[in-house]
C-alpha cells in the first residue's frame, strides 16, 4: 500500500515573474468510478479511459474537440474547464490568460463517470500553470474536492489507482492512494440517457439506520481488504451497499438488471458507478473478458435493456501533465 498524505505536503509559494514563460500544457486526465459500492462519498479507482487537453495561450478563447461528446466539450458557453480555470485565477487576483483548447474525450459526460472532476481538475491545472500559482497536488486536490463536494472522484482522478480519501471542514484533502492486488478488469455498461449528480443525490434519505450505517461500515472495510489482499471472492459481499444504491436504482436499471450476473459468467462483482446511470462490473481475470462481455450484452437484451459496454481496467496513473516553453 503507497501512503500518500497530502495534507503533510507544504505549499508552494508563488514564483517570482521569470524572462522564460510556459507556452503549452498538456494534460491527460482519467475516468474514474467512485462509491464502488458501500465505499459512499469516501473512495473511487481510475479507469483507463481519458481525456486529454491541450492548452495554449491566445488572442482569445477557442476550443476543438474530438471524441466522445464532442459537442459538448466544444461549445464555450459554460464550459467547465474554463469556468474552472477563470475562477481559480479570479480568486488568486490573477490575469485570465485567454485560451486555445484542443481536446479529445473518451469519458462518457454525465454517466457516472467521474467526467466533472476531470474537467474541473484540468481548470485548476491550467490556472495553477498559466497563473504562475504552482499548486501542489493537495491543494489542487482540495480546490477540486470543494467544488465537486466530496473528495473521491477528484482524488482518484489526480492520483490514480484506488484511492480512499477524506475531505475534512478545514484544511487540505487526506488521500491514500492504494494499488490494488493483482489483475481486476473491468467492463463498463454505459446508458443513453444521462443523470445529474444532483438529481442522483435528491432521491436519497436525510437519515440512515443504525443497522444500514453499520453494514455499510463493515463492508467498506471488508472492500478495502478485498482489494489490498486481492481477494477476489470477498467481493461480491463487499460491493453491498445500503446507503445510495437502493435508493438510486429507479433512476439506474442497469443495475438491478447487471446485480442479477454477480458470481456468474465470469462477473465477480457489480456496482453502480458514482451517481449513475452506468454500472461498473468487476470481471473475473481467469474468464475471457470477451466471452463474459458477449454474456452481459445478451442477458441486457433478454431483459429489455440497452447500453454501450467497454472492457477497461483500473490505472495506476493518475493525471499526468507536460509542459513547453518560450523565451
């Protein structure tokens, strides 16, 4: 297990204007899945699915997108990534450097997969590094944290891996960041249709039980130890959940209609991923993930139910960034 403990990690001050200024930034961001069962608002994985950001400065900004929901990530108006990017630099009193964006998506947008903490971390990279701010990666971290509302998706995003994290009332984001034991593949069914974070959220009780809460408690921990110790057939027992996943599943028919396969044809597990609608299935890695694949898409179709499902897999690297420079 790889500790690492972001609130230790000081800040890094400002730096002095320099003669040499960054011109480019590339950045290249993951999917994420998070919950992932009892784990509620506390942890999530990176997924190998990405989106990449190329960011340059310009006269005025400008995006070109290609990729998965390309209309979406090219139209200016209320564009997450730079919504993000001027605040941040608004907050700090810095010049809005204007942008041209160009960008490839692969992370399905309002799917529950962990597209909004993406966007908003490649804000605050790119105001971080256009605002000469030089952020360490608790502070960006934190800043993506309080604006998504919990720590999980941006933690995992950034950092890469299976991450548990915290987001305490004052300070930076407390993030450990795991690499999970041995081979767990994955395949994503994703929907047509989409689900806000929020109306995901409205649909969930202000109270829990005691005996919901305690469930819940133990199989977080049981999951964190399925993962650590990879033992695969605690799984399915860990994935429970009574907090979100009951409560959620009107608005998700892909997982009741997917929970009905755990521990058959090759599925070792399923959840919903984040807020839904998409599910995440844990799939066994001595069965072919294309055979097990072919299974779940007959048994959707048998049920009435349609979605798009791709192979993936858990990375272990998080957001990575690279830079040019002129003089």
């Amino acid at each position: 297990m790889k500790r690492n403990n972001l609130s230790e990690r000081t800040r890094m001050p400002k730096s002095k204007k320099k003669n040499v200024s960054p011109s480019a930034l590339h950045l290249a961001l993951p999917a994420t899945s998070a919950n992932l069962g009892p784990a509620f608002d506390a942890a999530a994985l990176a997924m190998d699915l990405y989106i990449a950001v190329d960011a340059r400065p310009s006269a005025s900004f400008s995006i070109r997108a290609t990729g998965r929901d390309e209309a979406i990530c090219q139209a200016l108006e209320d564009h997450l990534i730079l919504t993000t990017y001027r605040e941040v630099l608004e907050s700090q009193g810095e010049k809005i450097i204007p942008l041209s964006l160009s960008i490839k998506n692969d992370i399905p947008i309002g799917k529950g997969c962990g597209s909004s903490a993406a966007a908003r971390l490649a804000g605050i990279a790119l105001a971080s590094h256009f605002g000469g701010l030089r952020w360490s990666d608790a502070q960006i971290i934190g800043e993506a944290s309080r604006r998504e509302h919990h720590p999980d998706n941006a933690s995992a995003c950034w950092m890469g891996g299976l991450t548990v994290a915290r987001m305490p009332s004052e300070g930076e984001a407390q993030v450990v960041c795991i690499r999970p034991k041995g081979k767990w593949p994955l395949l994503l069914a994703i929907p047509d249709q989409a689900l806000s974070t929020e109306e995901a959220r409205r649909v969930l009780p202000a109270q829990y039980s005691r005996a919901d809460t305690v469930a819940n408690i133990q199989n977080s921990m049981l999951l964190l130890a399925t993962f650590t110790e990879g033992r695969r057939e605690l799984l399915s027992s860990a994935l429970q959940d009574r907090i979100h996943q009951p409560y959620r599943a009107p608005l998700c028919p892909l997982l009741p209609g997917l929970q009905e396969l755990t521990g058959k044809r090759g599925v070792l597990g399923v959840a919903l991923s984040g807020a839904g609608p998409a599910v995440i299935v844990f799939l066994d890695p001595e069965s072919s993930a294309q055979k097990t694949r072919k299974s779940v898409a007959s048994h959707l179709a048998s049920h009435g139910l349609r979605a798009e499902l791709l192979l993936t897999s858990i990375t272990l690297r998080g957001a990575r960034r690279g830079t040019t420079h002129s003089r």
